[in-house]
C-alpha cells in the first residue's frame, strides 16, 4: 500500500474504534442540543426542517397533509381510472386541499402545456453512452434544463426576497411536466434502441407516461397512477428530499436543486434499494432452481444472505415501525390486478418469513417491508423488466413532494441551511469534562 494511503488507514482505523466506543458507552450523553449517539448517528430524529407535504408517523407510516394513502385512494380524483391521479396529491400538498375533478383536470392541462422538453436536452442524453445508469442519465437532463430557469433569470435581473416564490413556483410547474418525457426517452434509448414513443396529451400525466414507456393497458396506466401517487413524499428528512431542501436554500434554481436530490436518491441505501430487491429475488430464484420456492427454501436463503453479512434489501426503514403502508397499496393492487404472478406470490411469501426471522435477531428495530420490497414485482409484471430504471421511476414521483416543498420554503423565506460541526477533539474533550 502507499505511504499516503497507508497512513490514512492507520489513522482512519484507530479514530473508527474510538468513535464506535464513544457512540456504544457515550450515546445518551447530551452535548448542547442533540446526544452524542445523534451527532454520530447521521442526525437521526433530530428535529430541524420545516417541511408542509407530509410527515411520517413510525406506526401509522406517511401522512399527506394529514391523510393516510388508504383514505386518500378514496378521496382523491381518478379521471378515467380506479386509482388516485398524482396531479390531485400534488394540489393537496401545495395548497393543503382535496382538489375537485375539475381542478385535477386543469392541473393536468396546465402541465401538457408545459411539457415541452428543450432540444438540447435531447442532444445531451444522445451524447452519452446507451449503457450510461439511467440515473446518471437523469440527473444530467433535468441539470441540462437549467438554462430554462425562469427564478435564475429573474434573479439576475433583481428582484425582492418576497417575490422569490412566483418564478420557484413557475420552474416547479414546468419541471414536473417535463418528467414524464424525459424518463420514458431514457428508457427507451437505453433499453429500446432509441424507438421513442411520442407522448399521447389527450391523456393524463401518469398515463401518458405509461403510453410512453410503451404499454397502453388500463392496468398498467392505473399502475403508474398509483405508483406515482404513494412514492411522492415521505417527509422531509430523507436523503433526497433533505438534499433538495438544503441546495434550494442556498437559491439554486429548482433544476439544480432537484439533481442534487435525485443524486441522493441513486444511493443504495435510498432509492437505488427498489433495484437490489428485484437483483436479490432474481439470485434467490436462480440459485434455488425454481420460480415457485417454498417458504422453507427463501427461510434458508435469507439465512444464508445475512449470515454472509448482508442485509435483506427491501426490509427495515430508519423511521417505520410497522410495514410500509405503501407497500400494503401495492400489495392491494396486486390482489386486485394480477394474483397468480409468479414473482408476486414470491413477494407476498418472503413478506411472511422475513419479519419473524428478522425479529429473531433481537436487534432490528423495523423488521417489516418498505415500499420498494413490492414495487419491482409489479413493473415487471407489466413488461418493465429493468430494474436498473426503476430508480427513475421513483425520481420522477418524489418530484412531486420535494418540488412543492421548494415552493413553500421560497414563500416562508426559510434561511440558509448552515447546521454546526465539530471535530473529534472536540467530541472527545467534552466527553472528559461531562465524565
């Protein structure tokens, strides 16, 4: 090893144990406003983000405005399908109002409108590779929009803190309607040889999508509807939404706020998780030998896969205690939809033997599903078989929760995020004194 990196190790290696130590027999010590298990734990539960759309609750799970996903697959508009239209979530966490029929379908029109996406947009997604993380390819084309910011251009030019909100407001309108037409030509650029469907703007956001995307059944549009519904928002504090909060505070555009996002949601221990469910269920089904296992064979397999060190992707959420009501919605939606699918009664038989095997270990604190033990299963079903895009899919409903948020973070004037750090000196000081 190099004399640089091997000091570093070194280095790196005694403060680690020191730290674990410190976080294990030190936790509950409180250092000014937060313990010591806080300030080392990623700030977990520390409470410092005003954030309108939704707050989650550890047993009861995500709340809209109030609303549970049950109640709001009864209240919420429809159009012409079964399952809630995004665009009526969206009105609801922007103005805390169930909208009518008639405002959903404004909404709706409002960003066909708005949905044209630049040329060079386009040029820049055809640069890149076609094997290029549908991610990656992403971030770049919501970045590449940038030059399209009405708050960047009204900034230049001067204008009142009072004022910033109208041109955010304008940006967030217009991005949104942009999504839909840029995740599906990444789609099929990277998996379709580049044979684009054009969108259909007699139909709904979430359906045009799925049209898009190409598969035009009812179910699938009622799907998409759905999909993009309950993966909106899950409060402020997670890694995406915190990461759109914290960049937009600083005045950066809409565009560049939500990339910043949609980098944290490509994380493995964020978004990117819906992806390592469907690899982790495909290696289970391969080295097992069958599509049809029985719970006695996925108990052995999960055994071995957290014997191995591993997690079980899918399972446990920093802040739920319960499963994942969005993970019971999809669960419904299969029951209704598609029952026999091999892959879903795979899904619904490891939702059975997880938790008690889980629970077993006496140390996990959630051992119930989240939302993305679910969703792989169900795209699949409906001819979206590359997991590697579903992270997209995701991305492209959290813009609804942290794009609204970003409107009211610009009408309140919230300041600047600047939290404080310190250093492990100091940490280990203080801790002399207070012992």
């Amino acid at each position: 090893m190099e004399k640089l990196k091997q000091k570093f190790f070194e280095k790196s290696q005694t403060l680690r144990a020191e730290v674990k130590r410190w976080s294990k027999e030190k936790g509950d010590v409180q250092l000014d406003t937060v313990s010591v298990r806080q300030l080392l734990g990623g700030a977990r539960g520390v409470k410092m983000m005003l954030w309108e759309p939704s707050v989650l609750d550890p047993v009861e799970g995500i709340r809209f405005r109030g609303y549970s996903i049950p109640q709001l697959r009864e209240l919420l508009p429809k159009g012409d399908g079964t399952e809630p239209l995004p665009e009526g979530l969206f009105w609801l966490m922007l103005v805390n109002e169930i909208p009518t029929e008639e405002d959903v379908k404004w909404l709706t029109d409002q960003w066909t409108q708005r949905s044209n996406v630049p040329e060079h947009t386009f040029k820049a997604l055809d640069s890149l590779s076609p094997d290029t993380h549908p991610m990656t390819q992403f971030v770049l084309a919501i970045s590449s929009m940038q030059s399209t910011s009405i708050f960047s251009r009204r900034y230049a030019d001067g204008m009142s803190k009072g004022e910033y909100w109208r041109p955010v407001y304008e940006d967030v309108m217009n991005l949104i309607a942009r999504l839909p037409r840029i995740a599906a030509y990444i789609y099929r650029r990277t998996y379709h040889k580049g044979d684009h469907i054009a969108p259909d703007i007699s139909l709904d956001w979430a359906a045009n999508f799925a049209h898009m995307l190409g598969n035009d059944s009812e179910d699938f549009k009622n799907l998409m509807r759905l999909y993009l519904t309950i993966h909106a928002d899950h409060e402020g504090g997670n890694a995406s939404a915190h990461t759109t909060h914290l960049v937009n505070s600083t005045l950066s555009d809409p565009y560049l706020s939500f990339a910043a996002g949609m980098t944290a949601l490509a994380g493995p221990l964020h978004g990117l998780a819906n992806q390592e469910v469907v690899k982790w269920i495909t290696n289970m089904l391969d080295a097992l030998g069958t599509d049809e296992p029985t719970k006695e064979q996925i108990a052995e397999y999960v055994q071995g896969t957290l014997k191995a060190g591993k997690v079980i992707p899918g399972y446990g959420h920093a802040v739920l205690r319960r499963p994942d009501p969005r993970f019971m919605a999809q669960k419904v939606f299969a029951e209704e939809h598609l029952p026999d699918d091999k892959m879903v009664q795979v899904v619904w038989k490891v939702f059975e033997v997880v938790p008690p095997i889980l629970q077993g270990l006496g140390k996990v604190k959630n051992p119930w599903p989240n939302v993305d033990a679910h969703s792989g299963a169900l795209l699949m079903h409906y001819g979206i078989k590359e997991y590697s895009f579903y992270t997209v899919l995701f991305g492209v409903s959290r813009a609804l929760g942290v794009l609204a948020s970003i409107c009211w973070s610009r009408a309140l004037g919230l300041p600047l995020e600047r939290p404080k750090s310190v250093n492990s000196q100091w940490l280990r000081e203080t801790l002399e004194e207070k012992a």
